[in-house]
C-alpha cells in the first residue's frame, strides 16, 4: 500500500502524528506538505495529493486541514478522487464499504491522534463492497465528470458554457429517436476532448511527420488492432474523420475517375456518397442503382445480379441510411465475383450490431468495409476502413496524404475507447436490447396503423409511411419537434417515376442507452402518434412535450 498525505497549517501536527502510524501498518508514506505551521492555502495540498491518486501513483490518500471540511470540498472537485470526511470509524467503514471512497479526511480540531487511530483501523479493515453500490458510485462519477466539464468552458467562455448548459437541458427533456445519434459513454467522451487534441501527428504510426508521436503511436496501433479484432478483419484504418471520407479513401483506392459503382438508389434508401448526383461520388464516377423490390420492400438480388451483369462494375456498394432488414452479404460477394467487382460494405448504422453478433458480419466476403464510430457504436465522431491486407498500403495512402491531413488523435483514443468497451459482454447486453426495443416499436407502430416498410426490421432502425397523416414529412418532423421528439424524414419512392413518399426514420439506439425497454416502447409509441394527431396544433404539440420531458425524467444522460 503507497499514500499520497497532505494538508495546510491547521492539519500540520495530525499529519506528522498519523505518518508513524501508518508506517506501523507497512503503508509507504508520501508526504505533499505542508511542512511547517506557517499558514498555507489547503487547496494546495487537496490538489497535490488528488493528483498522486488520479495518477495512480499511489493506492489511496489522507487529506487533513482544520476542520476537514475546506480539504474535502476542495479534493472532491478532482476527477476520479471520492474523498469522505470521517470523524469517527463508522463514517470511515461505510466510506470504505458502500462509497469506495480513495481519500480520508479528517479534521484536526475535531479529531485526537487516539481517535484517528481507530478511524485508520477502520477505513484500512474494509473493502468496497460494490453491488448495488457500485451502480451508484459510477452514477456519481459520470455526472460529475459532465458538470466539471461544462464549468470549465463557462468560466473560460461563458457564451459557449451557457450553449452547452441549454444543450444539456434540451438532451434531459427530449425524445431522441434519430437512427444516426447515441449517446457516448462518459469514458468515451473524455477521450474526444482530452489533451491529444493538441497533437498534430501527420502519418502513421512509427512513420510521423512530427517528432512526440511515441504514446500517440501506441494509441493508434490499440486502435487500430482493437477494430481489426472486434470486426475480424486484416487490417485497419483509424483515421477517417467521418463515413463519409472512409468512402471517399476506399473510392480513391480502388477506382480511377470514370469507373463505374453499382449502388443501392438514394431515393430508396441508399447513401449519398455510394454515387449520389450531387456527391463526389456521383460526380467523379459512373453510378448505377438498384432498387428495392416494389411489393416487399426488400433488396432484389436478381435484380442486383442482372444489373451487375449489364453494367460490369469495378465495385459493388453494399450499405445504407435506411434499410432495416439484414442484408445478405454472401449473395453480394457471388453477385460481385462474377462481375469481377470489388465488394464494400458501408455499415455506418449496423456497426455495433455486427460487433455484437446482432446482425451479419460482412468482413470475409467484401474487401473493403466502412463504418462511422458513433450510431450504434457508442463511439466519437469518426469513421473507420476494414480491409484485406493485400490493400492495406493502398487504403493507407488514400486517407492520408489522399483525403485528409493530420488525424485527429483525441477521436482516436475515444475510437479504441468505444472498440474496448464494445468487446464486453454488457455491450452485447445492449446491442440485443437495441434490436428487441426496435422490433417492439415497429410492432406498436404496426398495430396503431402505421406502415413500417420492409416489413419490419431487423436493426435498431425503421421507416414509417406517415402518409395517413401527411404528404408532408417535413410538417411530421416538425410536429414531432414541437412535441419534444426527434425524427428525420428520408422520403423514398417505389419506383423511379413515383412520387415521393412522406418516410420517417426512426431509431431506438439512444434510447436504449438511456436505460429504456420493451415496456416504454409503447409509451414511445403513442407519443409519436399524438404528435402525428395533431400535426399544426400547437397547443396539442406543447402538452406532449410536457409530458415527453416528464417521462425523460426517468432516463437522465449519463
């Protein structure tokens, strides 16, 4: 056992009593001052002894001032420390047992060295007993990590802090039922704005453009190795600032301009950068789409085979913003192979799933996939390319120097971050929850007369025909808005000559992290279809955000 003591003037001779008495109990002993009785400032020592414990340089510290109550108030602020005032044994067994509390403090003017003795024999002879317990400790940790957060930014900028404080505030009363939004993991959000922010490291690991990459390097190669495992892929890239240049570098590595894609349509579903019109992709190569079937709302793969027959496509996308039922990837990689086509698959919404074993793997049958970290990977902003080996130099190449500069090094760090935590077994608790809730919510829908497409779904997402509403999904997404829920419209047609359809996209991956299931999906349900109900009524529109921010109150961020 190593620990960090400390404390001002007031606490001066209590810590110089206490060091004997735990050098008794073989504790190694290092002391953070102060070292006379000349008046001294106690959040001085709070700080130097909460540093040695977030560090991990030592176990556990002591932190003692007057009363002990400055020294606590000023230990607490730090992340990671759970200090406990104890001026008794039973404060400081509980402190130990329930609150897994790293720092003791105590209050010289309230506390004899006698006294202090019996309350080291206590805070030394207990364990955390975690349980229940722990649940709360972590509950406790998460917030204030938040708050510490956003008071940093108010006192440096207080237009941004306030933003963000209306930012949280609107996140607490909210329906978020976006496919494309979740909500990170505290330790996944640290990350994102940590100090490796301010590393600029153009290149690859052990290859730099910059000397001081040595720890960065190390992060980049457990994220990059942490992808490859979870995915079972050859090799990864880590890099991509988004899905979008994740297609872009795989496009670059496997095409020349003028190639020709074979892509699901955007107006079914489809993504825009797997050759839309108005996207680099549909500008710098020759795209052609398939559709989905007309009566089911499935992919034709006849349809597929014939067009990949006609066409002879360099490279066969497989992905989307809106399909909802699994996609098989073994009849793509057939159709794909006697088109001598490359295969990709973009799995930016279903890439949790997969890791979860929720949904199809398609890393041994295409030689490229892409995917974005957030959705339903829990993870930062960011995207990421899975690959065979033989094209690792290639798609290296394409991201940078191809498609982007310098990586940004705190996403990476929050990539490996979520790639860790989604090779856990409570990930795959979660990614089953997402699917099952999905599925309960398409059913409630369903039953309430609404028409789910594709028959259903299979992933965290859905698309709903609001036409019994509306022919304006816009006026249904703002009806919901209003209604504290959020959608998005992604209207789609059936055929190329039919109108476009009034389609909502509904996801159910954020509120599964909020703690939601299966019994709250019905209440999720008639939400949305009260804010279809009264779509223009804004008074009717008010009293369900009333009541939405109501019911969010039992599903907190974390």
């Amino acid at each position: 056992m190593k620990l960090a003591i400390g404390s001002d003037h007031g606490g001066y001779d209590l810590k110089e009593a206490i060091k004997p008495l735990l050098k008794e109990r073989g504790v190694e002993v290092v002391d953070m001052g102060c070292y006379s009785k000349n008046p001294s400032d106690y959040p001085d020592y709070a700080g130097a002894v909460a540093r040695k414990v977030f560090m991990k340089d030592v176990d556990q510290g002591i932190a003692i001032c007057t009363t002990g109550i400055g020294i606590s108030i000023a230990i607490n602020k730090y992340p990671g420390i759970r200090a406990a005032l104890c001026l008794n044994p039973r404060m400081a067994e509980m402190a130990r047992r329930h609150n897994n509390a790293n720092v003791l403090a105590l209050g010289a003017s309230q506390t004899s060295t006698q006294e202090a003795k019996a309350i080291l024999e206590a805070w030394f002879g207990n364990e955390f007993e975690g349980g229940r317990h722990k649940r709360r400790v972590d509950k406790v940790d998460s917030s204030v990590d938040m708050l510490a957060n956003l008071n940093t930014v108010d006192k440096a900028d207080h237009s941004i802090g306030e933003l963000l404080k209306k930012e949280m505030r609107r996140r607490d009363t909210i329906l978020d039922l976006i496919a494309s939004e979740n909500t990170t993991s505290p330790a996944v959000r640290e990350a994102s704005g940590s100090l490796l922010a301010e590393k600029y490291a153009s290149g690859y690991p052990g290859a730099r453009q910059y000397p001081g990459c040595a720890n960065v390097d190390e992060i980049e190669r457990l994220a990059r190795d942490r992808a490859a495992a979870l995915f079972g892929a050859e090799h990864a890239n880590v890099q991509p600032y988004s899905g979008s240049s994740a297609n872009m570098a795989v496009f670059l590595a496997a095409l020349e301009p003028g190639d020709t894609i074979l892509a699901m349509s955007p107006d079914t579903g489809g993504h825009i950068t797997h050759g839309g019109a108005r996207n680099f992709s549909g500008k710098f190569y020759k795209t052609i789409h398939y559709r989905l079937d007309i009566d089911s709302g499935l992919i034709d793969y006849e349809q597929v085979k014939e067009l990949a027959k006609e066409h002879k496509p360099k490279l066969i996308c497989v992905g989307d913003s809106l399909y909802s039922r699994f996609i098989d990837f073994k009849k793509f990689r057939t159709i794909a192979d006697s088109a001598g086509a490359y295969l990709m698959a973009d799995i930016a919404h279903t890439a949790g799933l997969i890791a979860a074993g929720c949904y199809p793997n398609p890393t041994s049958c295409c030689e490229f996939v892409t995917f974005t970290t957030h959705k339903t990977m829990r993870g930062p902003r960011g995207g990421v390319i899975l690959c065979q080996q033989r094209f690792a130099p290639d798609i290296d190449q394409s991201v940078f120097p191809g498609a982007q500069g310098g990586p940004d090094m705190a996403s990476i760090a929050a990539k490996a971050v979520s790639f860790y935590e989604a090779s856990q077994p409570e990930f795959k608790k979660y990614q089953q929850k997402v699917a099952i809730n999905a599925k309960a919510l398409a059913d409630e829908m369903e039953n309430g007369g609404l028409l789910v497409l594709s028959g259903g779904t299979d992933t965290h997402m859905m698309a709903i025909d609001v036409s019994k509403y509306t022919e304006d999904s816009a006026a249904a997404v703002a009806a919901l808005a209003k209604s504290g829920i959020l959608a998005n419209n992604i209207d789609i047609k059936s055929a190329p000559e039919a109108p476009l359809s009034p389609t909502l996209r509904i996801g159910t991956a954020e509120i599964t992290s909020r703690g939601m299931g299966v019994e709250e999906m019905k209440r999720v349900y008639e939400f949305v279809q009260k804010a279809l109900n009264h779509i223009g009524e804004n008074k009717k529109l008010a009293e369900t955000a009333r009541d939405v921010a109501e019911f969010m109150k039992d599903f907190p961020l974390n």
